[in-house]
C-alpha cells in the first residue's frame, strides 16, 4: 500500500476517526476536523482539545464528563460501518486469514465484495507487495465496499482492484492461469465457479469458501469433490463466548456470537494428480439431482436488500469516504 494511507497509530491528527466511550459505556465515533465539536445533551467536547493527544487518552467535556478517546480499530470500524450486504464477521475474518493462510505478497481472489468488511482484512493482510482481484455482482455493493475501505484507509489501495461482473466469466479473462495463491468466495452458489478458480490458482493454493447455511456446504463439498482438482474439503465453524470476569464474579456471558456461516477450505493439486481414495464411513453419500434441487439456494429463496435501501447505504460509505480523503 501507498504511504498515504493513515497510520493506526501515534498522535491524534486531523481527519482521524476517535471513538468516544462515555461513563455509562456508550460509544460516540467522530471523525476529526479544525473548529469541530462533539456535542452532548449536556455538555461539548472541542476536537481541539483531542488533536495532538496519544491514543487511548482521557478527554474532559465541558460539563465536566470525562471520556476515553481512541483510535477504532478494525473490528470497530467493520461493526459500524455502512452495509449494503451482511458483513462477514470479525471472528470469521480472522479464521478466513488463517485457514487460507493469507501471507504478505500473496495474490487473492475474492468474489463477493458485498460491504467491503473482508476486502479490509484481507488488504491488511496481504500488504503493500501483495494483491487482491475482488469481484462483486452488484454495482450498489461494489461502491458501498469501495467508499467503506477508502473510508477507513483514508485513500484506494493501488493493490486493489474491483471488477464489477460474474466470476465465472471475468476471472478467465482477468487473470492468468495458475497466478493466484488464494482465493476466497463468498457468494450465493460457489459450486459454479470452483473449475475456474481451479485454473486461475496455482498448484498448493487454497480455496475457502465462506457458506451460510447446511444445505449450501453439502453442495459446495460435493462439486470441490467432483472436479478431482482439489484435495479433501475440511469444514468446520466457529463460535465465540465471552466471559463476565470481575473479582468472583466469574461466569459465561449471558449473550455469545454462535453461528454465523461455515468456512471450507481445499488445496489445489498439481496438474495431473489424482487424490489417494480415502477410506470412508458408510454414510448417505449418493444423491439425485433432485435431492440437489432441492439443497440449492434457490429452491430455499434468496433475501436481498431494496434498492432503496442501498442507495442510502451507498450515499453514508461514500460521504464517509470523501469525508476521510477530504482530510488526508
């Protein structure tokens, strides 16, 4: 990434984004500007008084609230930003970098882009020697995606592209053979373009999928299985809880982030190689396409945002975005 890019770290400085946590544990996020000011029912709090201060300080209102100013970090940013599409969540993200294996310098592949929250780590992940082709379907969130990233970076990644169109028909024209490491889908029927990512990666890459529901993994295990590219698909989820710890009082929380979507992940085999067969459990392992039929997302119906919506959505990322351009 470019060195314009602002940094995470240091001093407050104009154009920054500071979290606000008051007594009662309320967050307040503002973006910093000359002549700015936080407003409360009771009191105000001069952006003059946050800029130049350290990370994590403590700031006095005018009523005389004291506030704890930090930087957002990601996961904050992600939780809060605009969305056209569901975000993949933060606990997600993390598992995503690591089963994939996404290392500095690695070309990914990512198809959909939806609210831009995984392009985010993934970009973050890669670095400035690496590069990510992300594709999305949607025009509405291709721009929400793109305004949220350059929101939070404060500028476009020039390691980043966008294509706005199907995978299956751009990823052959876009990208050469055997020249990716990684790729990641997120999308509604993956198992329509594993032959293509099968080519576009090269021999050892990865292949993650990100599925929301038991009906999509079956069908994504068995087409992975079916192309003989790949090396067994692993599946599995996972689930966070958090815990209450305060003196003896130590207990689970009463709330946790539980099931959110399954990851599976496949190694791609060198060209010509046929996977050992593996010795398996006597299980329900044939299927008609009928059975298929009716295991798809569009037997089951697909949810989707209204247009009136994502043009709103569309119009707070890209506001956001040029707010933090603006102040670069």
């Amino acid at each position: 990434m470019s060195d314009v890019f602002r940094r995470q770290s240091g001093p407050f400085r104009i154009g920054d984004r500071v979290q606000l946590t008051g007594p009662k544990g309320r967050l307040n996020t503002v973006t910093l500007e000359p002549g700015g000011a936080f407003h409360t029912h009771r009191g105000v709090l001069s952006h003059e008084v946050i800029i130049g201060l350290p990370d994590a300080s403590v700031v006095t209102c005018s009523n005389g609230v004291e506030y704890l100013a930090m930087r957002p970090l990601l996961t904050d940013f992600v939780m809060s930003m605009p969305r056209g599409a569901a975000i993949i969540y933060p606990k997600d993200a993390a598992q995503i970098i690591g089963q994939a294996d996404i290392f500095p310098g690695a070309h990914v592949v990512e198809a959909g882009v939806g609210s831009g929250a995984l392009s985010l780590w993934l970009l973050r992940a890669i670095g400035a020697s690496g590069r990510l082709s992300s594709f999305e379907r949607r025009d509405e969130f291709s721009e929400i995606a793109q305004s949220n990233v350059e929101a939070f970076l404060g500028d476009r990644p020039a390691n980043w592209s966008v294509t706005v169109g199907d995978l299956q028909e751009q990823l052959p024209i876009l990208v050469e053979a055997g020249s990716v490491d990684r790729v990641v889908l997120d999308m509604l029927a993956p198992w329509e373009c594993i032959e293509e990512c099968a080519v576009a990666l090269t021999p050892g890459g990865v292949l993650l999928c990100y599925i929301a529901t038991v009906t999509q993994l079956s069908r994504v295990a068995e087409a992975i299985r079916a192309t003989g590219l790949f090396t067994e698909p692993d599946s599995n989820e996972t689930i966070v809880r958090g815990w209450h710890v305060e003196g003896l009082a130590v207990r689970p929380d009463h709330r946790m982030v539980a099931h959110t979507g399954f990851l599976m992940t496949a190694r791609r085999l060198a060209p010509g190689s046929v996977l050992p067969e593996l010795k398996r459990r006597a299980s329900k392992t044939d299927f008609s396409d009928e059975d298929v039929e009716i295991w798809t997302p569009g037997a089951l119906g697909e949810r989707s945002a209204s247009s009136k919506r994502l043009r709103k959505t569309a119009r707070e990322a890209k506001a956001a975005a040029e707010a933090a351009s603006s102040d670069r």
